[in-house]
C-alpha cells in the first residue's frame, strides 16, 4: 500500500523535490551574504559601543547598521510571505487531490475491491503524504528561521503574526492542520477544486484569527500600572493621542510581545483627554513651544491629578511555551480532521 501511495504521489513529490531545492539554493546563497554584510557592519559598533550615537562617528557607524538592515526589509516580507503560504500551497496541492480526486474519477473503488482494507487504505495516505508535507515546511522553516535569525536578533521582537507563524515549530503545525483539513474537505466535497478553495479560505481565516484572539490568551499575559509623575515619565519614549484620549510609549521589557496598552486613566479607571490638561504638553496650551517633550516636565505637571497608564505584554521567555502550544493544539486539530476523515469512511462503509 505504501509503494501504491507513493507511484500516486511521486509527481508531486518531485516536483516539490525541487522546488525546495531552488528555494533552499536561493534562501543560502542570500542569507550568506546578509549574514556577513550585517556581521561586518556590527563588527565596527563593537569596541565601546560604538553604534551607540553618542558621537557624530558612532551615529555613523550606526547608520550603517541601519542601511543593511533596511536594505533586507523587502526580501525578509518576501520570503516571510512564501514560508507562510507553503502549508497552505501543500494543502491544496496534496492534501485537497489525496481522496477528493479519487472519489472525484472513482478510482477508489479498485482500491477498495482489492485485499486492502479501506481504513488501511486512508491511514496509508494520511501518513505517507502528511509525513512529507509537514517535512517540506520543516525545511522552509529551518531556512527562514536561519536566515532572519541576525535581523530578529537586531529588532529583538519576533512576535509579529506573520513572524511567529514562519519560525521555528508552528510552520509544522500549520502544514499538519492544513494538510488534513484539505484531505478531509476532499472526502467530505468529493471534488478537488472545491475543497483546495475551501482550504484557502480558511487557512487565511485562521491566519486572521488566531494571533488576535488564540495565540494572546494561550499563556497568562504580565501587565505593569505606572504612575503618571515626574520619576516614571522620564522613562516614556513618547506619547500619541487624540483631544479624546492619549497613550505614553510605556517601557517593555526587551524581547516582549506587547498585547494591549489602555490609554491614560484616572484613579476612576476613565479616560483622561489632553484637552483637560493643555497646559502639561508643549503646544497645545498655545504657547508655541516645539521640539522634542520634556517628559520630567510633563510627568511633574500631571503628578497631581492622580494618573496611570498600564501595558500589557508577554515576556520574551514566553516565546518557545507559545511556539509548543500553539504548535500542539494544531496538531490537535489535524488529529481531529483525520479522525473525522476514518468515522465518515466507516459510516459509509455500513
């Protein structure tokens, strides 16, 4: 049965074959040369600190450090937006075509009229496919993991949705889900097409969903309430709002995945406006003033009126938990879409 499945498969597994060989070949030959341009131009900031911009040739030497960065922004979208859709590409391509195609032209049923059992003969196919597509997105992971590594290790934050689902573990999960949820909206369709556009559309869905309302609330966030006063606000990094409410740039720890900053509140936990303390920001009272805040003058004006503002985050070392649970509960669920796939085939069987 497995030879069978792989005389079905091999096209597509040749083809894949090499597609990730060209994909690899192109993902080293790029991430050498990031690696060694980024390397060198951190090799310049490394005595006393150099990049630090305390001085107009440390300034310089960190606009350097800048430029190789942002000159890798658009091949890092790039090739974060492949790595992303490859667990979808493998759905449709192999997991949809597995049981749909040959429910779709009934060569099932030589199958099936052979000494092969039917739940022999899916479980062959779920496993000998399934095996390889959560292979080829280990692949794709390991090699954008690799390649963004010092880019991740500069910015410090690799919690952006389409970050977190291309590094590390959860590719492996998410190829699993949508291999499985492709071969069983194929058994449950009959037709190919419209199981690998079903797929799509709930593969992007999920992709929508889950850094919003799964992925925040899968470990316990850590949230921090500062005092508005003169000590703590020479620690924001700045402030945005409207005449209705106003956020300062709250400190976080390095690393952290912050998730929800409320803005300004009041002992009554309400929203406080800027316009009810004009006279604290630089311009608004009209006095003219421009230029960069004094926020020791800021945080001593508003020290009186009893304010705070809380931030809300995950803290770096809540990285790997959220990798292997987010990754668990996906195979979870394509265990649940293959046990779907054995009930709704025994249920036809009877």
């Amino acid at each position: 049965m497995i030879w069978m499945t792989w005389r079905q498969f091999r096209t597509q597994a040749l083809t894949v074959l090499a597609l990730t060989a060209a994909a690899a070949t192109g993902f080293l030959i790029s991430g050498l040369l990031l690696h060694h341009r980024l390397a060198a131009a951190l090799a310049a900031c490394a005595p006393a600190n150099a990049c630090d911009g305390s001085t107009p040739a440390a300034r310089e030497l960190g606009s350097r450090v800048a430029q190789v960065y942002d000159s890798a922004q658009p091949a890092f979208e790039l090739l974060q937006v492949l790595v992303l859709a490859v667990p979808a590409l493998l759905g449709m391509f192999w997991g949809a075509p597995l049981i749909g195609r040959e429910l779709e032209t009934g060569t099932h049923q030589l199958a099936w009229s052979q000494t092969v059992t039917r739940t022999r003969w899916l479980a062959t196919k779920l496993a000998v496919v399934g095996a390889a597509a959560i292979a080829v997105a280990a692949v794709f992971s390991w090699l954008m993991t690799w390649w963004a590594a010092p880019l991740d290790d500069l910015n410090g934050n690799r919690w952006p949705a389409t970050t977190f689902a291309t590094r590390d573990l959860v590719p492996l999960g998410y190829a699993a889900f949508t291999f499985a949820l492709a071969a069983t909206l194929g058994l449950l369709l009959r037709r190919t097409l419209p199981a690998m556009a079903v797929t799509l559309v709930v593969f992007v869905a999920v992709q929508l969903f889950v850094p919003g309302f799964v992925r925040p609330h899968l470990l316990p966030a850590t949230t921090t309430t500062y005092a508005i006063d003169q000590a703590t606000a020479t620690r924001f990094q700045g402030y945005t709002g409207t005449r209705a409410d106003y956020h300062f740039a709250l400190p976080t720890p390095r690393g952290a995945w912050l998730t929800d900053r409320p803005p300004v509140q009041n002992a009554s936990g309400q929203a406080v406006s800027m316009d009810a303390h004009a006279a604290c920001f630089p311009g608004l009272d009209g006095d003219g003033s421009t230029g960069e805040p004094d926020f020791g003058r800021i945080g001593a004006c508003l020290a009186g009126d009893n304010l705070h503002q809380s931030v809300t985050y995950h803290p770096a070392g809540q990285y790997w938990p959220l990798q292997w649970m987010e990754t668990g509960l996906l195979f979870a669920l394509a265990g649940a879409l293959a046990a779907t796939c054995f009930w709704w085939l025994r249920r036809r069987q009877q």
